[in-house]
C-alpha cells in the first residue's frame, strides 16, 4: 500500500501535492493495482483537477458503492419505483445503475445526502417534505423494521429517495460520513442557498390530492389528512 493523488500519480507524502498534475492525496492508501487501475480511468476521462472548495469532489478520491437498494422516487429521470438498485457514489457525483445506468446526480446539484432509519423518515413524512415523491415516500413510514435505512439525495428543487434492508442506518452514515460531512460543509454548488423550508414544493391542489388518494389506500389516516388539508388550505 502506498501513497498516491486522486489521479493515481505517486506521492512521498499525504500533503505533497502531485508533480504530475498538481492533484491532492487521494484520502487513502492505495495498493498498485488500485493505483493503476485509476490512472488509466483518469487518463481516459481526462485528469482531475483542483477545484476550489465549492467544487470539493475535486480534491479527494470518492469511490463507495451500495448496493442493494430500492429506488422510491423523485428524480425527474425517472418517475416509477424499482428493486435492485445500486447507488455508486464516484467523482463525478452519485450514479444510479440496475442492469445499466438508471441517471446520476452530480455533485454539484447536490444539498442534501441524509440517511435515516425508520422513525426518523416517518417523521420527515409526516411533516410533509417528501410530498413530491408520493404513494412510495409514505408507504414507507408505515414500515416498523428499525434496520431499514432511507437514503435521501436533496437537490434543488426535489428530493430524491432510496430504501436499503441490508444494512442499519448507522452503518450506512458511517461509510458516507465523509461525504454527508462535505455537503453539510458546502452545500453542493449553488450559486443561491437552499434549506429546507426555502426548496420548491409542489402546488398546494395537488399535494390535497395525493394526500386524498394516501387516505383512501390506507397508508395515511383520516386525522393525519384533516390536520396536513388544514395546512394546505391555509395557502390556497
């Protein structure tokens, strides 16, 4: 194992910068194999670059995969669930592949990466912030099974939303702990901020009508409709 920039170049240091590209460390030690296999995908794609610190996907080698994954819904890509999703988590943002690549989100557009278990999205449910996603989003928070984690990637203007049975959320958050730290930090790079009370939700006719179709399927009660209609209407 040795020490080697995001592009795959050798260093003598972790502070060293390349000679070669003038990349940082890659964040890890690399064995040769792994190295080699980088350079030759840097080369290909042209080398990473330092970016300035609203591009820190730039500055350090990002290579996590989760697999196993159930894709619930609110990428504008695609509108329909679906099983056996893998999230690859790369330098050029989060990439998401069935038998082929689904879509990805750059890391730019990203600013928001939360993992949470069940309790957790039941309440961010119920208060409303997954309305864009529908049917899915709600069903979920009906699910007891603690060690069930949902992956939320926030963009702009939607929230996009995974589900992984195979691992607890702390383990997940752990993994990407280096990831969710650096979008906490910087927020993607939007030339505006963006919070959650601030992101674009859908019109207030429409979400009274996917919550009317989430109270005749059952996965929504008649007092958790009346309060969030009373919600609504104040904005109409």
């Amino acid at each position: 194992m040795g020490l080697y920039c995001i592009n795959g170049h050798p260093l003598s240091s972790e502070d060293e910068q390349c000679s070669t590209c003038g990349a940082p460390y890659a964040g890890r030690k690399l064995n040769k194999l792994a190295a080699s296999g980088l350079r030759k995908v840097r080369e290909k794609k042209g080398f990473v670059q330092p970016g300035s610190e609203d591009e820190w996907w730039k500055a350090t080698l990002i290579s996590y995969r989760l697999g196993f994954c159930k894709y619930l819904g609110g990428h504008p890509a695609r509108t329909k669930p679906k099983d056996g999703v893998t999230l690859l988590f790369t330098n050029d943002g989060i990439v998401v592949s069935g038998f082929k690549e689904l879509f990805r989100i750059p890391w730019a557009d990203i600013t928001e990466l939360a993992v949470e278990g069940s309790s957790e999205m039941q309440r961010r449910v119920t208060a409303g912030r997954l309305l864009t996603i529908g049917v899915f989003a709600f069903a979920a928070k009906k699910k007891s099974v603690e060690n069930h984690s949902f992956i939320t990637v926030g963009m702009k203007e939607t929230e996009v939303l995974f589900e992984n049975e195979k691992k607890a959320p702390q383990a997940i958050r752990a993994q990407l702990a280096p990831l969710i730290a650096k979008i906490n930090a910087y927020g993607g790079s939007q030339t505006e901020s963006v919070t959650n009370e601030t992101r674009s939700e859908p019109d207030a006719v429409e979400q009274l009508k996917k919550l009317g179709e989430l109270r005749d399927t059952g996965l929504l009660t008649i007092e958790e409709f009346d309060a969030k209609k009373a919600e609504l209407l104040k904005r109409i």
